[in-house]
C-alpha cells in the first residue's frame, strides 16, 4: 500500500529545553510554542516574581506543559553557575536574554559595558559550552543565539545605533560565538545557530524604541514609526512575538537537522540583500 504524506506539525515531546530570557516578550512567545510543540520548558528570568507570573501564564494558556521556572541575573557568572546546578542538561537552548538599550559609547561606564558583554557573551558561551558536550554525546541538540539589526531607522531618533553601542557590539560577538560553536558541534548532530528579529511587538520594544506619546494610539505610532526615515521594513509593521516563535521553533525542530551555523533572519525584510 503507498504511503500517505501526511501533513506534520513539530513534535518536540521529550525534549528537555531552556529560553533564556523568557518571561516576557519574544522569550515567553519561544517557550510557549515549544511547550505547544510538547517540550518540557525551563522558563529563566532575573525576577522571582516575573518567573513566577510567567510560570502561571504559561500553565494557564497550555495546561498539558511541563515548566519550570528559574530566577537568575545572567551579568554574574556565579549565577549562570547556579542555573547550570538547576538546569543540568537539556536538549535545547535558546539564548534570548537581555536588556536592549545602552548608553552612548561616549557616556557609559566600565561596569555597565562589562554587564552587557558579561550578559551576552559571557553567559551564553558558558551555557553553550556546558550543555554542547552532553547533547553532542546524545547525537542530538539545538543552541540558538538571538541577536538584533542594528536599529539605525527610528523616527525622530536617527542615532539609535549609536547609542546602543554596548547592545551592537554584544549581539554582533553572539554571531561569532554561535559559528564557532557549529564549528565546534561538527559531526555531533548537534546544530547551533543564531537568529536575527526585526522590531516585535513586546514592551521592551517600546520602552527601546519610543514610548507611545499621549494621546497615540498604537496604531498610529506603527504607522509614523514604519514610515519613519530610514526605515525598509517589506512587513511594514512590527512582528508578533508568536509569528517570531514560529520560524524560531521551526529552526528547533528535528526536520531543520541541515541547518547550523547559519544565520536566520526574522526581521521583516529591513535588511535589504537577499544573502
Ligand atoms: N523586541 C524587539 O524589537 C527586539 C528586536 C531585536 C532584538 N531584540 C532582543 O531580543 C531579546 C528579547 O527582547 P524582548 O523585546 O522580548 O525583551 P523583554 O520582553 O524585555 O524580555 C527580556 C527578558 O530578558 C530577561 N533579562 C534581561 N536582562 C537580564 C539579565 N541581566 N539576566 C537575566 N535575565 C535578563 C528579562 O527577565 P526579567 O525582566 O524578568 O528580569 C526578560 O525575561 C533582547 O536581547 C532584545 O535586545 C528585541
């Protein structure tokens, strides 16, 4: 008897996976569609109250999850320490943590330039480097790597990119970092890749970007702020974090086994090349 194509939906069940940063916007919008996909999901967040609400929303929206929650500030590597005792292994790692906005590189200090590498990099090559060895053992694992554009193109606010100097710099090392890491993963069946979103739609946005000025409404603000100078968004509006977590559980997924060491970009087509 032939067989039939069937049309499939990613099926993660029985995969362990951690979402850094997931408490709130595209990272929340990751870790639901993987605990959608059947993964057991470890939400991460600085906050114990925002893990706890995070925890509570997710078990809310989809009952039949497995999650956990964890509360840890990623700049302090003796708590990426304290998240790997909690989180020993796991199939899947999505580095998606951070803050975005950073001061001028004229302005800021020492310290907080430190705080945004040590979040970024340090913490996602700590966790990569942990967790690699076990899922290359197992012949299977997925470590993805968020990064930005560089977000030159806000009305009203042309010097965006140059005040963000300490995020830029951070996102920009995770694209090294993540090849090197396929590099490293060859042969493994383990793939690493980073990805790139375009302006969502979640409040860090919003705060990074431009606050709604009174009386605007969203609307209105998405408009102005898609027709600002500059700006070559194909999508013309903001991307919903559940259309990011889609492409990016799909890149999770067992069918995405050819890719790594690549670079997906989810940005609404700002970056104007085709390669
Ligand atoms: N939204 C966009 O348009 C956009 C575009 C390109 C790239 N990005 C990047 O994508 C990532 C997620 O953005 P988002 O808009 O979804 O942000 P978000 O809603 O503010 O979420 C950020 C998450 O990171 C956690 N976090 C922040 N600093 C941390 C630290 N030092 N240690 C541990 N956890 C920390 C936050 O946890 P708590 O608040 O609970 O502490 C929260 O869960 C960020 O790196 C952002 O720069 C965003």
């Amino acid at each position: 008897m032939p067989s039939t194509a069937c049309p499939r939906s990613v099926d993660l069940r029985n995969k362990r996976t951690l979402v850094t940063g997931s408490t709130s916007g595209m990272g929340y919008a990751i870790a639901r569609a993987l605990a959608e996909a059947g993964a057991e999901v470890h939400l991460h967040g600085r906050s114990a109250d925002g893990v706890r609400s995070a925890l509570e929303q997710l078990r809310h929206e989809c009952p039949s999850s497995v999650a956990h929650g964890h509360a840890y500030e990623l700049a302090d590597s003796d708590q990426v320490a304290a998240l790997l005792r909690a989180v020993p292994d796991v199939d899947i790692l999505v580095n998606n943590t951070g803050p975005t906005r950073s001061r001028s590189v004229l302005d800021i200090d020492p310290d907080e330039w430190q705080r945004y590498l040590n979040t970024y990099v340090t913490a996602g090559m700590l966790l990569g480097r942990a967790y690699l060895p076990k899922m290359s053992a197992r012949g299977w694992g997925r470590v993805l790597y968020g990064a930005g554009v560089t977000c030159s193109f806000s009305p009203g606010d042309t010097d965006v990119a140059a005040t963000m100097t300490a995020w830029l710099t951070s996102k920009a090392a995770m694209l090294g970092l993540a090849r090197s890491l396929a590099e490293v993963a060859a042969g493994t069946g383990v793939t690493v890749n980073a990805f790139i979103p375009g302006p969502t739609h979640t409040e860090e946005s919003f705060l990074a970007q431009a606050s709604l000025p009174p009386g605007e409404s969203f609307h209105d603000f998405e408009e102005r702020f898609f027709a600002g100078q500059g700006m070559s968004s194909l999508l013309g509006r903001f991307i919903e974090p559940r259309e990011l977590a889609s492409a990016v559980v799909l890149l999770l997924s067992p069918e995405a086994s050819a890719i790594t060491g690549a670079v997906l970009r989810i940005d609404g087509g700002i970056i104007r090349t085709a390669v």
